[in-house]
C-alpha cells in the first residue's frame, strides 16, 4: 500500500513545499516534516533474565552470531536516517561506550599485519565525534524514566527510542518502516505484533479504534488507549508494543511527573497513554521477525535466525540444526 513507497526514499525528508524558509522556522519545518533526527537507546536495565551471562556483562553487548546486540540497534537507527544516538547507560556498562570508540592499538596492530577484513570489521561502527552521546541514569527506575534521563539530549523535537535487546531481522528493519508510516500520520507511533493472549501480561498492550480499514490487514492502527502488561481476561486487545517508538517530545513532560506503574516502575506507557488524549497515536504492523534477546529463548533463537541469513554461516548452521534436530 501507500504506505511502503516511503521506505526506499528515506531516510530524506519530504521537502514537499518549494521554499519552507518562506512560511517556517527551520526547526518548525522539521517538526512538521517528521524528520526523526534522534534516536534513544536506553541500556540502563540490570538483565536479571539473563544472570549469570549479565553480570558483569550488559546485555546489550551479548552477540548474535558475531556481533552485539547493541549494534545491531545502533545500525537499524543509521538505516532509518538516524544522524544523533544516545545511549542512557548505567554502572558497568563502560563496554559500550568502548565498542563505538577508536581503539588505536587494535587498529594500528590489525593495519601492521595486513589484516584489511578485521581492520573493516572493527572500525565499521567507530562514531562521529559529536553523533554520539551517553548519560546516566542512576538507578534503574524503569524504562520510562530511563527514557526521561535523555530529555536534555533529545530536546524539543520529536525522536526515536530503540530497545536493543529486540532484534527485527528485516532487509530495511523496523524503525526506517516506523519512520515511513509516521511522515504520513505523524504523533507518537509504536510497533506492534500480534501475541498469544496469554502473553499480553508481558507487554504493553494496544486499545485499539475499531476501524474496517485495520481489520482488512491493514498495518497502520489507531489507538484510543494502552495498557501495560494487563492480565489476559483484562487486555484491550493482543496488539503488544515491540521495542521500537516514535515519541513526540511533549511525552517529556508525562515523565516528569515520575508515576509508578507496572511493577513499581515509571513505565514508558503509561506516560504515552496520557498523551493520546492530545495527540494521534498508531501502532504499526511493521514487517520482519523479532527476537525477544532479553529472554534466553529469544536469544538462541535468533542466534539460528541470523546465523542462517548469513552466506558464510548458511550451510554450517543448517548441518547443526540437522544433527540436533535428529536427536530427540
Ligand atoms: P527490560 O524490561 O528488558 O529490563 O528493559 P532489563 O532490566 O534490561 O532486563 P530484565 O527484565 O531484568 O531481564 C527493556 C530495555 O529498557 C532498558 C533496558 O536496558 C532494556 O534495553 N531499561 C529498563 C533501562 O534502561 N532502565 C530501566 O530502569 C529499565
């Protein structure tokens, strides 16, 4: 549909007026024209579901096949036109900050013996000086207030938050869809996918609009309210919030009120569901497989997934998974 024609143009704004300086600011004109500039990872989470890997390890740096989590998030942002990426980080968490930066050593040592194809591996995902950012957030609060240690960051215009440990595999991945849906509804968007409804006291859950259009496949879905983490009998709906939003910066102002939900927690959807009365809110049905990294299953599974996209891993993995799988 309409929607999709989008994806291969990004990640450009739509300069769809002929001179914008005549009628806006330019920082109007990019709100107006959605071009989402920055993305939130927050990192701050201590991964209990992952002990005793996550213990002096964060989660975000655990690899899939070969490489960590982190950048995979980090990649999806530069795909989706992401130019500014801040990490809201925590104690222990020093190795991701290491893994963005120059490491002369590695690379002057890599460079003596010839070693072109590592030396490519290891600087691919060196930063921009200036692109890239880290605060702190003190305690692990909940994701909501992890988000808000971003606020000085993120400023008054509207960004993306990605959390790390969903993997999409996806060609274009999940947030350049996002961001293609949300230059043609713009206000707060999330991804969503349907879940099994003993499950939705796992996530934040969709009260969608009825609407002919959605029950027909289509992707985008409007929603009137959200829920987090409700019982199966109580959910609105099956539509679960996957770690990839597009936020208005006005959710800033929801956060700053420091409410705990769900778990004690200042949760991230509770502050969204309070905006909806102002501004549109939609879930996106986006396209591509994810991965739930931060539970073990997940983890291995899309260890499989991504091992078996890869052209050099290809016939190696299927011959593991044939071996094992014979054994039962
Ligand atoms: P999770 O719900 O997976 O929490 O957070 P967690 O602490 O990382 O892991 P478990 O549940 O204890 O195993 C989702 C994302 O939000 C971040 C996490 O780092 C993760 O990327 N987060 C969560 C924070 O940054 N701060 C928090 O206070 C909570």
């Amino acid at each position: 549909g309409g929607l999709w024609h989008y994806t291969r143009d990004l990640p450009r704004p739509c300069l769809s007026r002929s001179d914008p300086s005549e009628t806006d600011t330019r920082e109007d004109f990019r709100y107006m024209t959605g071009t989402i500039r920055k993305a939130v990872l927050p990192v701050g989470g201590l991964g209990t579901r992952f002990l005793p890997a996550t213990k002096a390890i964060p989660k975000e740096m655990l690899p899939v096949v070969d490489k960590p989590l982190i950048q995979y998030g980090v990649e999806e942002a530069r795909k989706a036109g992401i130019e500014e990426i801040i990490f809201v980080t925590s104690r222990g968490k020093a190795a991701i900050e290491d893994h963005f930066d120059h490491h002369f050593e590695l690379m002057a040592t890599l460079e003596a013996r010839g070693k072109s194809k590592e030396l490519e591996l290891a600087s691919a995902m060196e930063a921009t000086a200036g692109k890239i950012s880290f605060t702190r957030q003190p305690q692990a609060l909940g994701l909501g207030h992890a988000v808000w240690c971003a606020r000085n960051l993120v400023g008054r215009e509207p960004f993306a938050v990605i959390l790390p440990d969903d993997l999409v595999l996806h060609p274009e991945g999940c947030l350049a869809q996002l961001v293609a849906a949300y230059n043609e509804v713009g206000g707060n968007l999330v991804a969503v996918e349907d879940v099994p409804r003993e499950q939705t006291m796992k996530y934040g859950i969709l009260d969608v609009v009825q609407d002919p259009e959605g029950e027909k496949g289509g992707r985008l879905v409007r929603a009137k309210g959200l829920v987090e983490k409700p019982k199966p009998q109580e959910a609105p709906s099956t539509l679960s919030i996957i770690g990839r939003y597009i936020l208005q910066p006005e959710v800033f102002d929801e956060l700053d009120r420091q409410d705990k939900g769900a778990g004690g927690e200042i949760q991230l959807t509770d502050a969204m569901a309070r905006t909806i009365k102002n501004q549109p809110f939609h879930g996106l049905r986006f396209q591509g497989r994810r991965f739930d990294c931060g539970s073990k299953a997940g983890f291995l599974e899309a260890n499989i997934a991504y091992a078996l996209e890869r052209e050099d891993l290809r016939d190696t993995a299927r011959d593991i998974i044939k071996r094992y799988g014979d054994k039962s």
